[in-house]
C-alpha cells in the first residue's frame, strides 16, 4: 500500500479552496508538493497559500490546464507519485454563463492532463475530483417525478427506485448545467484511461464542501458573509436566491483526508463518493449562521405572512431517506413537502430577539435549472476508513471566523 509521507505530489488547481487546504495537510505529513499555477495578470501572490502560511513550503510550477505542453513540463519537473487533479472552473452559474469556458478548463484541461500522463509514459496514481453535481436531477418523491413530466421535461434515465437518495455511486447521472456535464466528462475519460491504457486513476464525487476560504460566490460563505455584515449593522438584509435547496455541506478538512484516503487505498478505476450523509437546506444554513453569531430566533415568516414556523432551528434527528440526521425543524418541514417557499413569497423575515432581520430573494440568484437535493451514501469509501469528523456548525463557525479574521486584518 502507498503512503504518502515523503510522496512528490503534483496538485493541479493548487491555489483553490480545496487545493491549498489540501496542500497544507500533505506538507504536514512530509511530502513534497508541486502545483500548477497560472500566470496572474497583476503578478499578485495566491491568498489561500499565503493564508495557511505554505507559499514557500509549496513549488510552484507556471502553467494552464489547457496548454498541454505546460502540463508535460510540469510533469517532468515534479515527477509525482500522486497527481490530484482538483483544478477546474467549479462554480455552476458561471458554466451557465460561459459554457465554452468550463468545458475548456474542466473537458479539454482533463484530457490534457491525461494525455501528457500516457504519452510520456508516467506512472502516477491520479485522483479526479469528481462532484456530486454529476448526479444532478435526484428523484425525492413521486410527486416531484410527475411534476417534472408535467411541465414538459424529460427525466432519463427513468428511477428505478423512489426517493433516488441517498446517492449512492451507481445512481443515475442526471447533470443539470454545463459545470456538472464537464464534470461527467472528467469522471468517465478517468475510468476510460484506466481502461484503455490501464492508468491508476481514481475518481472522487465530492459533495459540497465548504469552511475557512471558500469562495464568496458560493452559498454558504456568501452567508457567511452577509451575516457578519448584519452583526456589524453594514447591511439590513440578506440577499439570496432559491431557500428551498438541500445541500450535503461537508467541512474542507473532511473531504481533504477522504482525497488522501482514496490516493492511498482507492482502488484503480472506481468512483467513490464523498460527504456527510446530512442534507440541510439553505433556509436552515442562513438561520444556523444568524445562531452562531448570537441571534435567537423565534420564528420565521414570509414577508406577507402567509407562512409562517415557529422556533424553526430546533434540532431534530429523524429518520429521512433511511437515515438519520441531524436537521432542523424547518428543514423536515420541507423534506415533508409541507411549505416550499417561491419567489412570489419576496422573502422571510426571521424574528429574532434583536429584531426582524429581513431574508429577500433575489431573481438574479435563482437558476435556469435546479439540483434540490442532494445527500451522499457513503458506505464506499467508508470500507476504506472514512470517517466524517465535522458538524455543520462546525463548518459555520470557522466561516464565521474567517470573516471576522479578515475585518480583524482590515
Ligand atoms: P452548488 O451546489 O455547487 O451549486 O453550490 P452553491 O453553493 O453555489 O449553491 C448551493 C445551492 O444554494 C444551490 O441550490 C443554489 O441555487 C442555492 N442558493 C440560494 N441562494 C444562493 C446564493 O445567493 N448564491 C449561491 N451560490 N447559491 C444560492
């Protein structure tokens, strides 16, 4: 079995969210790390390396996915043992933006990497950083299915089983934007190559992870974010898109270790899923994120006031799906399907003992399609040790805390 202490690694999206928490836990174990970075318009240094304190523990090797022969150079210098290919365009609104973008970096910077890989005839073991997005449209209830049909929409392959969840590694994929295709893209040319040429590729389907660092575009430390500028009085309200979606959120250094575990005990040619096995709703993130920064919340109403749940961040550990969770109230009343709140709603006031904090939905936020759901099964890779150590408010607080650190800064 490989270890990873004293391992060249090569890290390609090194300077990201995952990638810089990732190089830092590798370093930590005594390995040597490569990444690939491209050239910065500003000449400015990357802030997640410099952040962790790892800028130069790290050699950094200029380069672009879609620049194939920068890719065999950075090869040739690092030598790796391991390569974690975790650099991508990953945020979903963006691939709807500029498609050809995301399938430049996330289709043809994959197909780069495994061509130089084969042509020169290295021997690395390489880890894909899959997603969970990959399984996209998951069917929760019959209800939905037949909703879907009725607005026309196609849902292929059929489900052979109602709820779809959770997710196992063999559930239908059912990408829904051009992010989640290139992302399907990856995951099978991996297992093609291993295949074809017999390389040792490993395919990761992370769900959503977040924690100190993650981008501001993303949900939960957009939150994040706007709730400390409430706790500051910056702003007067939250703004956000569709309340109603359930996310797995895993903290960074959870799916971090499960990178390392699938590189040093995955076996050549699989796909195994990486998350928590919860699923919580934005609506419950926002109201979690207002408790952890102090506020007590009563009751939430929609702006006209038509809907309405009392002490909605009570905690309960129900049984949803076969499994059982943590999750607040508010979040089993929407898995129940009891309330669903739209854009004709406007927004929800949160009453809380220092007053009504106004959460208004913003259209700009919403999608031309919606994953609503996603929660992991993760026996797979849990046969291989993985464990999850983190809560979701462990992941709260430390997003938190990166904000505060920074105004702290200034
Ligand atoms: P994704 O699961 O990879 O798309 O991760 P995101 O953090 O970007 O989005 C998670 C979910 O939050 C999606 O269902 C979004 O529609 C929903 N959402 C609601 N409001 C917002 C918002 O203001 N920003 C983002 N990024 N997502 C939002």
């Amino acid at each position: 079995m490989k270890e990873l202490e004293d391992s060249r690694i090569l890290i390609t999206g090194i300077t990201g969210f995952v990638g810089s928490h990732l190089a830092k836990k590798l370093l930590d174990t005594g390995s040597e790390v490569y990444g690939i970075i491209r050239r910065r318009a500003d000449w400015s240094n990357p802030q997640n390396l410099i952040d962790k304190g790892i800028y130069d523990d790290v050699s950094l090797l200029e380069g672009d996915l879609v620049d194939i022969s920068s890719i065999a150079r950075a090869l040739d210098v690092s030598q790796p043992e391991i390569v974690f290919h975790l650099g991508a365009q990953s945020f979903v609104p963006q691939s709807f933006l500029n498609p050809l973008e995301t399938m430049q970096i996330n289709c043809i910077g994959t197909l780069n990497l495994l061509e130089a890989i084969r042509i020169k005839n290295l021997d690395p073991i390489v880890v894909f950083a899959g997603s969970s997005e990959e399984y996209g449209l998951v069917i929760s209830s019959e209800r939905q299915l037949e909703e879907i049909k009725n607005s026309g929409k196609a849902v292929f392959p059929e489900p052979e089983r109602i709820p779809e969840l959770p997710i196992k590694e063999s559930n239908p994929l059912r990408p829904m934007s051009p992010y989640a295709v290139s992302k399907v893209y990856g995951d099978f040319l991996f297992r093609n190559y291993h295949h074809s040429y017999g390389l040792r590729t490993i395919v990761s389907r992370a769900f959503n992870h977040e924690g100190a660092g993650r981008g501001k575009m993303f949900v939960t430390a957009n939150v994040a974010l706007q709730v400390m500028q409430i706790k500051f009085g910056e702003v007067d309200r939250i703004r956000v898109g569709n309340v109603n979606a359930f996310r797995d959120w895993s903290h960074v250094n959870d799916i971090v270790n499960g990178y390392c575990l699938l590189a040093i005990k995955g076996k050549y040619g699989e796909v195994y899923n990486q998350g928590s096995m919860r699923t919580n709703s934005v609506i419950s993130y926002i109201l979690l994120a207002l408790e952890v920064a102090g506020y007590k919340i009563k009751r939430i109403e929609t702006f006209n006031g038509d809907k309405k749940i009392e002490a909605p961040t009570q905690i309960s550990d129900s049984k949803f799906f076969g499994i059982k969770f943590e999750k607040t109230i508010v979040d089993e009343i929407l898995l129940k399907d009891e309330i669903r709140f739209d854009p004709q709603d406007k927004g929800i006031f949160v009453i809380t003992d220092a007053g009504k904090i106004p959460i208004e939905f913003d259209l700009k936020r919403f999608r031309p399609a919606e994953v609503p759901i996603l929660l992991s099964d993760t026996s797979k890779i849990q046969k291989l040790g993985f464990r999850t150590e983190h809560s979701l408010k462990d992941i709260i607080r430390d997003q938190l805390n990166y904000y505060l650190d920074a105004k702290r800064r200034g």
